[in-house]
C-alpha cells in the first residue's frame, strides 16, 4: 500500500489513497483465499486534489473544482476508509415522508403502545443510517435456500471464484461482500461484514462492467439453514440492504417458507427485488417457461407486483449460473439498476410504505368520529335533567308565586296559612331540608351516564387507541363534576335572588370558570330560602289595595259594633256594606294579583331553568367536553401526518 500526502495551500493534509485490490482482494487489505495481495497503483491522471478536503481548499481559494472521485483517509488502526458524499435524494418524496413519520412517532408516543411504534422507530433510525452513507453505491444481497446456486452466481457475476461451492451444506456460513467500486466501507461495516469477507471482482473492462461501478453485492447464507445463526444473518442484512436477488431454482420455488416468511412480508418492496429461476439447464425442453410462468403466479399470489411491460415491480428471469446462459441480461439488468441511483430510496420508501400499512389500524377511522351538535345538546339535556333545573325552574316559579300571594293575599289568610304550618312538624323549616341520599345518588349515576354516553358518541369509530384515550379524558375531566355542580347551583340560586347573572354565561364563577350545577332536586329547597324574587312594579299598588280593603272590614265591623252597644246611631245597612266591600275585595285583590302574577312568575321560573341549566352545560363542557375535543384535535392532527406519510407512497400500499 502506498501512503500518498498532499499539501494544499497553507496547510497540511496526511491522506492515504488505498489502491485497487486486484482480483479477489478486498478493499480493506485482506486477500482472497490462494491469492496475492494487491500491489501499488500508480496515481492517477489529475493527481489527489479531488477530495473533500481539497474542495473546501479550493472554496476558500475561489477556484473551481470538479466533482471527482472521493479521497480516502486513515483511521487510527490503520485500515483505509474512503471518504464519500452522503445519501441526499434528489427530487424524492421520501424525505417529508421521513419527517411526516417522525412527527407522527412524536406525537403519538403518548397514546400508542411502544410495540406499535418499534417498526416505526426502526424506518426511522435505517433511514437516518443509510442517508448518511454513500448515495454513490447500491447494496445488493443476493439470498436463496440451499442449493439454490446462489453463491454460484454471486461468483459469476463477480468474474472471480470468490465465494466457496460446493456439495456441503450449509457452504456459506457468513455474508460476503464483493464491491465494484471504492468508498462501500462504511456501507460494509453497517452491514457487520468485516474486512476479511470484503472481496473486488475481476477487472473485466467490458461495458457490463462499467454499467456495474458502484455495486456491492453481498452473499447470504441460506434461508433455510440448519443452523439459527445463518437464518438470523440473513434476516439482519435483508433489513438492511437496498435490494435483493432471490435466487430459486425448479425444485424449491414453490416453498412455503420462501413465500411466507419472506416474499409475501416484502411484497411492498417488489421495485427493488429480483427474482431468478437458476438452473434452468436442468430442465428439458419448455419447461423452464413453464416453471418461470408457475413462479410469476406464486409471486401475483403473494402480492408482489411483477415489473412487466414497463409497469414498476420485481424483475422476474431465469438463468443458468453454471452455463452462463443468461447471466448477461442479468448483468446488464443489475447495471441500469445500479446507474439509476435509486434503489436506496425505493427501498426507504417501500419500509416507510410497510410501517405504514402496520400502523394503519391504529390511525385509520371508520367514518368521521367527533362530536356533533346534536352529541352536545344531548350531553348538556342529560346534565340538566341530572342537575335537576326543570324542576328548580318550577320551584322558583312557585316561589315567585308565593311570594306573591304573601305580599297580596289577606291577612286572614295568611295567618292561617302560618297556623297550619306550625301545626306540621318541621314546618318552618321544610324548605332548609337537604336532598335525600337516595336523590344524591340518582343524581350522581345520571352524571356519570351523561359522561360516559358523551365518550362512546365521540369515540366512536375511532382506532382502539385514541377512542380508549377519548374515554379517559372525559372520565379524568368528570371527576369532582357533581361536586362543582352542587357549589356552582348554590351560587346560581343566591345570584336569581338578587337579580343577577346566575353564573350561566362563560364569565360566572366557580373553579372552572364555566358556570354552574347542582344535583338533581338540590335546587329545590335552595330555591324556597334565602334571597326572595324581584317583585314588578304593580306589587305596591296591589298591597295597598290589600290593606285598603282590610281597613274597610275593620272600619265596618267596630261601626257595626257601636251601633249594638248603642255608641252609634242605629243603620245597619251601610256599615254592613263596607264591611261586605272589604270582605269580598281582599279576596279579590288576592285573585287578581295571583292573576296577574301567573305570567311573570312562568318567566322567573324559565329564567331560572335556562341559568341553571346553561350553568351545568358550561361546567360540563369545561371539565368533560373541551377535554375530549382537546383530544380528537390531537387524533386529526397525527391522522394528518399518517396521510402525510402514505401520500406519496409508490408501491401503492
């Protein structure tokens, strides 16, 4: 090896250049089994100044220079490592798609299992991997069962008896490397193939050969493998390489372990697979068309799309390593495939498209779950009914009432309306009684139904996940409602007394700000205490009306009772008909206002049902509503970038 060092302008730069193995030699110094080791290169046309160091040189230097081969350097252990250009796709969807998922790992870290976003995470972390290393090399992994030929081929394609045949089995026992070009280490030491498994192909100078500049094909072990080991190699370096040559041949192309364990999971990635039907020199006469159409209809069966009369899709051949007999249209495939550029982002793409369709369930809805208008005033109706504002409506329509009739009835009347009362025990304070435990209950069990049936309209049809983290929004936030109900109802019932808002607008009081409730029958008694009713302006009139004709009964009944002591001048006639007058128009008066009374008091009562009931709809939307309306945002939000990531899918899935 020859260590080659250039000074560019002001400063020093220790590089190495490593030169082309030859034949069978791997980059990395290490030789094929029986050869030589490379010998010095001598330094090519245009000298090393064509480097990423040279470049930046020359930027701050204001020349131009071209882009060209990349240089090498040294790491400390000695081993040459070309420096290369990273991964950037040129004109792809792939990268918003790769921030389109990450976003959505993001935000649904907090509502989804680990499990469900591992696949996910994984994309992500190979995509962030792969882009980092050459986008000037394409990494093909030629795979196969046992006795498939597949090593057989990877040498034919080679050129050079790189990889061991044999009868043995299994014959490969680690994946080996072969590549056409420089700069594929870092691509190798991703895929955990040291440098003694790094092989170049025989320098052939055919055009093939330059079509195949900046491949690197990798041999697996079998499939099928007796050995766990090999299964488990290449499971791991299938995850990882850009595409795949599957290798069959007419005895094992219908195996159920090919198709199930490995082509039907990646029939997404039908654009950068290729299926060759090898030894086909075994087969007489037109058998192998026969067994090659028999191989395109497993392969439509298991879903993969075949790249046929210019449709996107798998490569589907056959070939006869041994012979040689179609290795050339192989080569020349494999050449436009590598030349293209492209197969790194195709297959990111087709492992975005896959963790997609597993994700699928858990951000797809059936329909268009969310809350309506109609699921609202259901919520708020239930509330009400709960909080009991019809029947405090009603309560405070009879108060409104009976206050009426105590500012207008006579006073005959009301103190014996008071007698009877004093006569019932408790009859004081009937109205400071407290709602029984049994209503307490009921009202609780009508909160909790209203909360639970709002969470089923809203979660309905959404995935699993999202409708399970609905629920539990509107359950978190119900907790202390019938609590804040009965504080909010009490404040509601004070503020009607006075005149004022009851705290059924959004700028009442209470904890949440929202408005107020109380349990079901609790606004009853609170209704008949404390602050009375606004009285109309005719209610003055009405009282003195009410004592006018109290005073004629008194003024009537002592003039009658003068004239039987004989104070007076006997005339029964007249003080009889005053006291008549006084007698029948108390009454009347009572009547009339009562009347009058009817309309405004159905109004207060109204007033009273609608505070009340705003209040509970106002607190039930603070504490169960805005929350879950919170969360189906934060479900149309990652559903947005699960669109994001599937919009641009090619394959179609």
């Amino acid at each position: 090896m020859t260590a080659v060092t250039d000074e560019g302008p002001g400063q020093s730069r220790g590089r190495t250049r490593a030169p082309e193995p030859a034949p069978g030699q791997s980059p990395d110094g290490g030789a094929a089994p029986g050869e030589n080791p490379g010998h010095d290169r001598e330094r090519p046309p245009g000298g090393w100044d064509d480097g990423l160091i040279a470049r930046r040189s020359a930027t701050a230097t204001g020349k131009a220079v071209p882009d060209a081969a990349p240089v090498t350097v040294t790491d400390p252990e000695g081993d040459v490592r070309p420096q290369v250009e990273a991964y950037v796709p040129s004109g792809s969807p792939l990268s918003p798609r790769l921030d389109a998922l990450r976003e959505l790992v993001g935000l649904s870290r907090a509502r989804l299992d680990r499990t469900a976003l591992a696949e996910a995470g994984r994309v992500l972390d190979e995509a962030a991997a792969r882009q980092r290393l050459s986008s000037r090399h394409t990494v093909v992994a030629i795979a196969g069962a046992s006795g498939s030929g597949k090593s057989t081929l990877f040498n034919s394609l080679a050129g050079a008896q790189i990889s061991e045949t044999g009868l043995r089995r299994p014959t490969t026992a680690s994946p080996l490397a072969c590549s056409w070009t420089d700069g594929a280490a870092g691509l190798l030491d991703r895929l955990a193939i040291p440098g003694r498994l790094r092989r170049r192909p025989q320098a052939g100078g055919t055009a093939a050969d330059e079509a195949l500049q900046g491949l690197v094909l990798v041999d697996l072990p079998d499939h099928d493998s007796a050995a766990r080991g090999h299964r488990d190699q290449v499971d791991r370096v299938l995850a990882l390489v850009d595409a795949v040559i599957w290798v069959v041949d007419p005895e094992k192309y219908a195996d159920a372990a090919l198709h199930e364990r490995y082509l039907r999971p990646l029939a997404g990635h039908a654009e950068v697979t290729f299926v060759v039907l090898n030894q086909i020199d075994r087969l007489p006469g037109e058998a192998a068309d026969q067994v090659l159409d028999d191989l395109r209809r497993l392969l439509d069966e298991d879903g993969m799309a075949l790249g046929e009369h210019g449709e996107p899709g798998a490569t589907v051949l056959s070939l006869s390593a041994l012979t040689g007999d179609g290795v050339g249209e192989l080569r020349e495939l494999l050449g436009r495939f590598v030349q293209d550029r492209t197969a790194a982002t195709r297959r990111l793409s087709a492992d975005v498209d896959a963790a997609a369709a597993r994700l699928r369930p858990v951000y797809v809805a059936e329909g268009r779950p969310g809350l309506g208008e109609r699921a609202r005033e259901e919520f708020a109706d239930r509330l009400a009914e709960a909080v009991g504002a019809a029947a405090a409506g009603q309560a405070a329509e009879r108060e409104w009432r009976r206050n009426a009739g105590r500012a207008c009835g006579t006073p005959w009347l009301r103190l014996w309306r008071w007698y009877e009362s004093t006569r019932q025990p408790g009859g004081l304070d009937r109205g400071a009684l407290a709602a029984p435990p049994e209503e307490h209950l009921t009202a609780r069990q009508r909160v909790e139904q209203a909360v639970r049936t709002v969470a089923d309209d809203a979660a309905d049809g959404l995935p699993a996940p999202w409708a399970q983290a609905v629920r539990e929004a509107a359950v978190h936030g119900a907790q202390g409602l019938p609590e804040a109900l009965d504080e909010l109802a009490g404040r509601a019932t004070e503020a009607a007394g006075r005149g004022t808002d009851a705290g059924g607008g959004p700028d009442a009081g209470g904890p949440d700000g929202a408005g107020a409730g109380a349990r079901g029958g609790a606004a009853q008694p609170a209704a008949g205490r404390g602050a009375k009713p606004p009285r109309p302006a005719w209610w003055p009139a009405a009282v003195l009306a009410q004592v006018a004709m109290t005073l004629l009964q008194i003024f009537g009944g002592l003039w009658l009772a003068g004239q039987i002591i004989g104070v007076l001048q006997p005339g029964l006639l007249t003080p009889a008909l005053v006291m008549l007058a006084g007698i029948i128009g108390g009454p009347l008066v009572e009547w009339s206002c009562a009347a009058a009374a009817r309309g405004p008091a159905r109004r207060y009562g109204q007033e009273a049902e609608r505070r009340l009931r705003e209040a509970a709809a106002a607190c039930g939307r603070a504490r169960v509503l805005d929350p879950v309306a919170a969360e189906l945002v934060r479900y149309r939000e990652v559903r947005e970038r699960f669109v994001a990531v599937t919009e641009f899918s090619t394959t179609g899935r």
